[in-house]
C-alpha cells in the first residue's frame, strides 16, 4: 500500500468516524454502559482497519462501519421505546449495601470484591464501610452511595430548623417506569398497588400508562412525571 493510498484510507477512516458517531449521539461518553463500550471499542477498530488494513477494501470498510453504526442506533431505539429491551441490553442497578448491610449475594452476582466496593467507595470519600446505609450499583459501573445521616452534611434540622417531612421509606425509588409498573420497587418498599392507583385517580391520572415515571419519596410523597408533557 503506497502512501497516497494509506493518506486517503486514514482520511475517510477520521471523517467516517467523526460522522458517524455524531449521528450516534453523546451517550456513548455521557453513559457508558457495557454496552456502549464494547460498541464504541468495535467502531473503532473498524475504523482503524479501514485506515491500515490493505486486505480490506475501502467499499467494504465504509459499510462494516455505517452497518455498526445503524445496529447501534436501533439497539438505542429499543432501549428507549422498551423498558424489557433496556434492562436485557443494560440490566438492572444493584443494591449492595442495604440499611448498612453488605449484600454478598449481589456482590457474588456481580463479580465483586470487598476491596472492589471499599475502592468505589473512597472515591465517593467515603473511608469506612459503618457510614454508608445504602449503596447501588449503577448498570454504567459506577456506585451511588447514601450516608448514614449522622454522616451527612449539616441539614436544616442540625440547624435548629423544624422540618415537617416525615422519613417513612430509607431512599426515594421508582414504582412507574416508561408506562409500567416497577414491581421490584414496589415489594421492596412495600408499596401496595391498590394504593399507588387511588394516588393516581386523585391526581386525574386514570391509567398506569399515561404516566412516564412515578418516584416514591422518603416521606411517603409521590413525585410524578406524565407521559405526555402537553398535560402538565
């Protein structure tokens, strides 16, 4: 392969590259689910083949990477439009610590070590497993983490400040996804289903679908978000 050849190669392989993962969209920096790395690892070492391999054919390159790119974009598509096709593609977060417990049975499931979860912790400056009271285990590999509240900054309350809100569930969790109910959060928070339609009625929301995402707060509040936002 002569240089002009190996110029004009690794020009189309930077420009189809560029292209390409601008119609793909930032999500796979803003939120690299497993997912979203491998698929970004295989764009670009197509791209590199493109640019280096002489055995592969310029014609064939350019369609090995818009046909990557079109596979990701529909596997996208679906991971917006089906809750059971994200959580296939994606998977569900992971409670690890719960109430100050380590839950080593996820660990296990996630092929994850203590020194793992201390070493997510710290760079949460969290340095001692007693603070945390519940700890999840995000699906883009990072770890979101609730202090104990005698860890927590100063609140209102250490102010002296009165607050009315009434702590009856440990952290907020959704109990509507994308139309459907979460039954997962519902059993774990203990939320009846009869109840969490009443509360829905009262607010003119006659079905489950026509909510987008229903959040159950630590006092018992409902935060809800309709499908269609030209109802707000």
């Amino acid at each position: 392969m002569g240089v002009g050849e190996l110029l004009l190669r690794l020009a189309l392989s930077f420009i189809s590259l560029l292209l390409l993962t601008r119609i793909m969209g930032r999500k796979e920096i803003s939120q690299m689910t497993f997912f979203n790395f491998v698929s970004s690892i295989a764009l670009g070492t197509l791209g590199a083949s493109l640019a280096i391999d002489s055995s592969l054919s310029v014609r064939n390159g350019i369609i090995a990477l818009v046909a990557w790119t079109l596979f990701t974009i529909l596997m996208g598509y679906g991971d917006l439009k089906s809750k059971s096709f994200r959580m296939g593609v994606e998977g569900n977060p992971r409670i690890v610590v719960r109430n100050g417990e380590i839950m080593e049975k996820e660990l296990h499931k996630l092929r994850l070590d203590i020194d793992a979860l201390n070493l997510l912790l710290r760079k949460k400056n969290v340095f001692s497993l007693k603070d945390v009271d519940y700890a999840i285990f995000e699906t883009d590999g990072t770890l979101s983490v609730l202090k104990k509240e005698t860890k927590q900054p100063i609140t209102k309350g250490d102010q002296g400040i009165t607050s009315k809100a009434q702590t009856i569930y440990p952290i907020p969790a959704p109990l509507i996804e994308d139309g459907q109910l979460n039954h997962q959060s519902l059993n774990e928070m203990k939320v009846d289903e009869d109840w969490l339609l009443q509360q829905l009625h009262a607010k003119g929301i006659q079905s489950v679908s026509d909510v987008f995402y229903a959040e159950i707060q630590k006092d018992g509040s409902l935060f809800i978000d309709k499908r269609d936002d030209r109802l707000h």
